[in-house]
C-alpha cells in the first residue's frame, strides 16, 4: 500500500502529463488534493485528461505546452501562477525516444531534437519553475531522468546522452537551491508500462520479454510506481533528500 499524502493547498505542475508516467502523477497529485497543472504537447490528450480529473471534482488547468520552447515554457509557468497563485511542485517528465541506430549513423537533427526536448526542455521548465519557487522560498522539482541516465546503451547514444544530462542538472541546481528551501531531485524509471513503450514495442524496438529478463524484479514497472516515488520525493517525508538520482526500474542498475 503507497502513503497518502495531503497536498491540499499545494500546486503542481506535470509536464508531458497528458499521458504515461506523466498523466499517472498528475492524477496521484490531484487525489491527494493538490491543484494540478497538466502541460503537453498534445492537445487532444491535454483537453481529455483536464476533463477527466475536472468531472471528478478536482482543481486542474490544461496547458498546450511544447517544452523544446522555451517562450512557450514561460508562459506554462506563468500561466500555473496567474490561475492557482504559486507553484509548489513538479515533475518535469515530458521526453521523446527515437527508434535505436549506430551512433555512426545517427543524424544530427535526431540529436539535436532528442536533445532538445530531454535535455533543453528540462533546463527550461526547471529555469521558470525555479524563478518562482525561488520567489516564494520553497518548493520541490523532480526531474525525469531514466536508467538510460545512469549507464550507457549501445545504439541509443544520444538518448543516453540526454538522459546524463537530466541528471547533471538535477545535481548542480539541487546544491544551488538547496539553501532557498528548494529542493530538486530526479527519478531514472527503467522500463514502464506507458504508450511510449507500446510504441517502441509496436515498431520492433523493444521486446518486452528482453526488457522483463534485464529487471531482477521480473516484470515491467506500472505509472503509479513512478507517481509513488515523485509524490514521495516532493513530501515532507524526503525533506532532507537532495540532488537524488532515484532509480526506479526494478533493481536493473543495482546489477
């Protein structure tokens, strides 16, 4: 059984929350009474998941977001404030994976939007969502990083890359902010039961049953396991945890 949490009063922001890890923490935010903030790029899922957790009585906000623009991420920010009043926590997921190829024949506009979208689009929802929590002198940022961010990979090198990168920002502004009663810390999820990885699944990139054999654990991870662990990381429980790179992936990186 997961602990509950009261986060009544509290506002919390999801990027690429409009389906997956994403949307699943969004929900668990919204349950334990936070006003929530839904941020994605996709604006059919945006306008569904708002609807769902609106009819079911919760404070929620939609927002059309494409966080590789950085114009685009300040105003998500800013918009959270205007509607809600501050922003307390968040979980900065959203994050694209392209289908695995020789670093040798990798193109440099698969690179760059990789980097982009994973790497850039977490310096920027973490640049403006520290702009106000630095205001109001508290808050938590949990970063979606990946196991992928914590060991290399062949074929998927500038996936990893990025990854890395998540986690070199988490640390460094987890040390900056630490003292203004911030606190930034990351999850790297392994494999997860998430449209992205029935995607990958779909094209033949990934084989379940491979990914089930790397995980001591025995199976993939469910999207409430990833909300367990960013709810957990933003409560007053983890007060003293900072600059953490948490796995999340059933024992893979322990190996």
């Amino acid at each position: 059984m997961n602990p509950t949490y009261d986060f009544s009063g509290r506002v919390a922001l999801v990027t690429g929350g409009a389906s997956g890890l994403g949307l699943a923490t969004a929900q668990q935010f919204a349950y334990a009474g936070a006003a929530v903030v839904i941020a994605d790029v996709n604006a059919a899922a945006v306008a569904q998941a708002e609807q769902a957790l609106m009819e079911a009585g919760h404070q929620v906000l939609g927002v059309v977001c494409d966080v590789s623009d950085e114009a685009q991420v300040e105003s998500m920010v800013q918009r959270t404030v205007a509607t809600f009043g501050r922003l307390d926590m968040a979980f900065n997921n959203a994050g694209i994976i392209k289908p695995a190829v020789d670093t040798a024949d990798e193109s440099a506009d698969d690179f760059d939007l990789v980097n982009r979208i994973n790497a850039r689009g977490v310096w920027a929802s973490m640049k403006h969502e520290l702009r106000q929590m630095r205001e109001q002198g508290s808050g938590a940022i949990v970063n979606c990083s990946s196991q992928s961010g914590l060991v290399g990979g062949a074929r998927r090198t500038t996936y990893h890359a990025a990854k890395h990168a998540v986690v070199g920002l988490t640390t460094s502004a987890a040390i900056e902010y630490a003292s203004q009663g911030i606190r930034v810390n990351a999850v790297c999820p392994g494999t997860f039961a998430t449209p992205m990885v029935e995607d990958m699944v779909a094209k033949g990139d990934l084989v379940v049953a491979d990914a089930v054999a790397k995980a001591p654990i025995g199976r993939i991870g469910r999207p409430e396991e990833i909300a367990a662990a960013v709810l957990w990381l933003c409560s007053p429980g983890a007060s003293f945890v900072i600059g953490v790179a948490l796995p999340v992936d059933g024992g893979y990186v322990a190996q």
